[in-house]
C-alpha cells in the first residue's frame, strides 16, 4: 500500500513498489522549496529523508525532476528496508536509452545517473553498447516518418498474448471488409509526411492471409516502400508458403520476421502454437532462399521453461545466424489469458537467462541495438534486440527511441507525432476492434490527416 500528499507522483511511485512485490506500506510526504526537492518515506517503522538540488526552467521540468527525486527516494528506502535491489534500479520507464539520450543532450554523462539511481553495472553497460550501436541510425528529422500497416489476424491466440489479434477461424468473415478500409486508410498517408524512413507490416500474423489478400497490403504499401527498409512480420512458421515469400520479394520486401519464441516443443504446445521446433526450421530454411535481412524472436520467462531450456533456445537461434535476434522477457498484460492464471510474475531464473542470452550473443558477434521495458515484465527484466553490425532494424530504432512521427494503420494501431520543438509527442489509436475499425474509417482517416497534415 502506498499513500503520498503528491497526487502526480502516486503512479510513478506505485511502478517503484510493486517491483518489491510484498514490501511494507509506505507512507510518501514531499514538499519543494525554490529549486530543492524534498522527500519522507516512512515504512517498516523507519523514516527516511532526502533532499536534491537541482534548477528547473518550467512545470514540465519541475514535474520530471519531482518524479525523478521522488522515486529514487522511495526506491531506496524500500532497499534499505528489504535489503533487495533491482536491476534497473528506481529507473521504471520503458525507455532507459531515452533518458540517456536525454542527459547526453545536456551535456552530462548518462553513467552518473544511472549510477544514481541504482542501475547496476551491466545494465549501464548495455545502455551503452546500444547508444553506440545506434550511431548513425540516430537522428530527429523533422517531417520523417515510418509507415505502420497492423494485420489483426493470427492462426490461433497465444498464451502470452495481449494484443488485440483474431483467430482467423473465427474472425475470418471480416477479412475482405477490413483490407477495404485498411486500402483507404493507406491511400490516405499519401502527403502527411517529407520522407518515409521504413515500412513495417505487422501483427498479428501478416502470412496467416491467402496470397491473394495479402498482395492487396502489399500493393497497398508499394508507394511508400520504393527503395526503403521494409519489413514483414511473417511470423509463425505455420503460415509460410514459397509463394507468399515469392510475393514478399516482387513487392521489394527487405526483411521478414521469423518468430518462434521458444525451440522446445513442449512449450510451444503450452503456449497455444499449433506448430514445432522443426516447423521454424523449416520456415527458416525457405526465408533463407530469398535475399532477405531475417529477425527472429525469443520470449525469456515462459511458463514451464526451465533455464536450460532457454539457453537452449538462445543457442537454436544463433545456430540459424539471423541478421537480428531479440530476446524479450515474458510480460504479462490484460488480455493475456496467463495474466488471469498467474496473480504476479516471479521471474524465477529470468537473471539467468538474460545473462546467458548475453554472453551467448555477443559471443556469436552480435551486438544490442535497442532495448526497451515494461510494466509487469517478469523479474524487472527488459526486452534487448540484438543484430549483426551493419544489420540493424532502423523501423526499431525510430520506434523505441521515438525519433520519428509513426503513420500507423489498422485495427488497434497507435500512431504518435512527434513535436520536436516542444518537445511533445502526440498519439492517435484506432479502434481495437475490427468491425468498430471498419464502420469508422472515414472518421479515422480525418484525425489522421487532422493530425499529421
């Protein structure tokens, strides 16, 4: 339990308390005076206090720097307490190479507060390895935008999944009615932005459609793609056809996604996959018969998966020597049908498969180049996509580091546009559910061209 006299702080602060799970009720008290911020944590029958410094020029910063201060206070009065400490320390946005970006920006070096606020060693590290990663990839252009085209339709729901996807079995009778919206929708993009950075069509699972139906995306897509990274999310191994990767490269598709989470048959039949280990070879061998840059995606956490499953995993995937791998940790959310079967995420083992996940990657050559966190993500984690050098996903970057406006299309897809000047980002989501996303595509494309125009 939480109580706090700063009603603005009571989320940030509630993020820094649940990631100590049972810990005692804290009482929160701050006050402020010129340019110092002051804190009180009463818990467990101890009180602490803490007192920063630091000149602020608007409400906006002052509001940053309370939440910053305050949650460092609380972070480690609860370590103090608790004799616990996280891995990412009081840090709980989902961006920690934004914030570092940040403190780049102002001249200071991100280490120190980081350090600060109880980051431990490896992950300053990683944060690091990233920026560097991210060298000439990294750039705020006004008016530049990545194209985002949402395909809601996946052969079955996994276990672990909140999106908003459809068992095509079920939903398939909307699948004409939502590419005709889903066409005017892209059409309308046409002049809401200076130059196209990437496009990536995604899901859901783009292949679960027959040819015909997704050459009506692709051909969608066709104007914005000319001579961009573009990439698929092909998905499950159980949809590829020679056929559809056929399609891919005739409408100059760059990159394909190849996602089986897990090479243990046991966990892939846990999870709702209605395929197996041998299915991903497979689909892996007919991507490789294509000049395509290849991504695949592991989950670290997954229910009954033991450590030496994982890393099995992690050693199945660099075997393949994709051009990227990203290792995410399980994050439940509402919608996922293990959300209603576990009541909070231990993350049992999860240190260790991260940290094998590390080694064996970069001992494989691989390098991170973007990472990005979560609520409820299992053991205080993060998802980490790694890549070859000179392989990186530019439509990742643009999106995690949110350095680009982001034109998304589809069912449930979120859009942002960016404000560099001001320093603001605002978003724009569609409807999560199709047929409500059919009957008000008028009104969609409106706010869309109302928006970025």
């Amino acid at each position: 339990m939480l109580a706090t006299n700063a009603d603005f702080l009571y989320p940030e602060l509630m993020d820094v308390v649940r990631l100590f799970g049972d810990a005692p009720d804290v009482a929160h008290t701050f006050r402020s005076e010129g340019d110092a911020f002051y804190d009180r944590v009463e818990m467990g029958g101890r009180v602490f206090d803490f007192a920063e410094h630091m000149p602020y020029a608007s409400d906006l910063e002052f509001r940053r720097y309370a939440k910053r201060f305050s949650k460092l206070a609380v972070y480690n009065a609860l370590r103090a307490v608790t004799g616990r400490s996280m891995p990412w320390g009081a840090l709980t946005g989902i961006r920690p190479t934004k914030l570092a970006y940040s403190e780049r920006a102002a001249g200071r070096d991100f280490r120190a507060l980081f350090e600060e606020c109880g980051v431990s060693p490896a992950n300053i590290a990683l944060v690091a390895d990233v920026l560097h990663a991210q060298e000439g990839i990294y750039a705020r252009e006004p008016g530049a935008a990545d194209l985002y085209i949402g395909i809601p339709f996946c052969p079955s729901k996994c276990e672990y999944c909140s999106f908003i996807t459809a068992d095509i079995g079920r939903t398939g009778k909307y699948v004409d009615a939502y590419l005709d919206a889903l066409e005017r929708e892209i059409a309308a993009c046409e002049g809401l932005f200076s130059r196209i950075k990437s496009v990536y069509i995604g899901g859901g699972t783009p292949l679960v459609f027959e040819s015909a139906q997704l050459e009506r995306v692709l051909k969608a897509a066709a104007p914005f793609a000319r001579g961009v990274e573009y990439t698929v999310e092909a998905g499950r191994p159980d949809v590829f056809t020679d056929e559809k990767l056929r399609l891919l490269q005739a409408y100059g598709v760059t990159r394909v996604c190849v996602n089986p989470q897990t090479f243990c048959d046991e966990t892939l039949a846990r999870i709702g996959r209605r395929h197996t280990a041998a299915d991903v070879y497979r689909a892996f061998e007919m991507a490789r018969r294509y000049p395509f840059d290849i991504n695949v995606d592991l989950i670290a956490g997954l229910t009954g998966e033991s450590v030496a499953d994982f890393c099995a995993s992690v050693d199945a995937a660099v075997s393949l020597a994709p051009e990227n791998i990203t290792v995410h940790t399980l994050c439940l959310k509402k919608g996922a049908r293990l959300k209603e079967e576990e009541s909070r995420l231990c993350g049992a083992g999860l240190p260790e498969m991260i940290a094998y996940s590390r080694e064996a990657l970069q001992g494989a050559g691989y390098v991170p180049y973007y990472l990005y966190r979560q609520k409820y993500m299992a053991g205080n984690c993060e998802n980490t996509g790694w890549t070859k050098p000179g392989r990186a996903c530019v439509y990742n970057v643009d999106v995690m580091e949110e350095i680009a406006d982001n034109i998304a299309c589809g069912a449930n897809a979120v859009g942002k546009k960016l404000f560099l000047e001001e320093e603001r980002i605002e978003r724009l989501g569609s409807p999560k559910d199709i047929p409500t996303y059919i009957g008000k595509i008028d009104e969609i494309i409106a706010r869309k061209r109302k928006l970025y125009g």
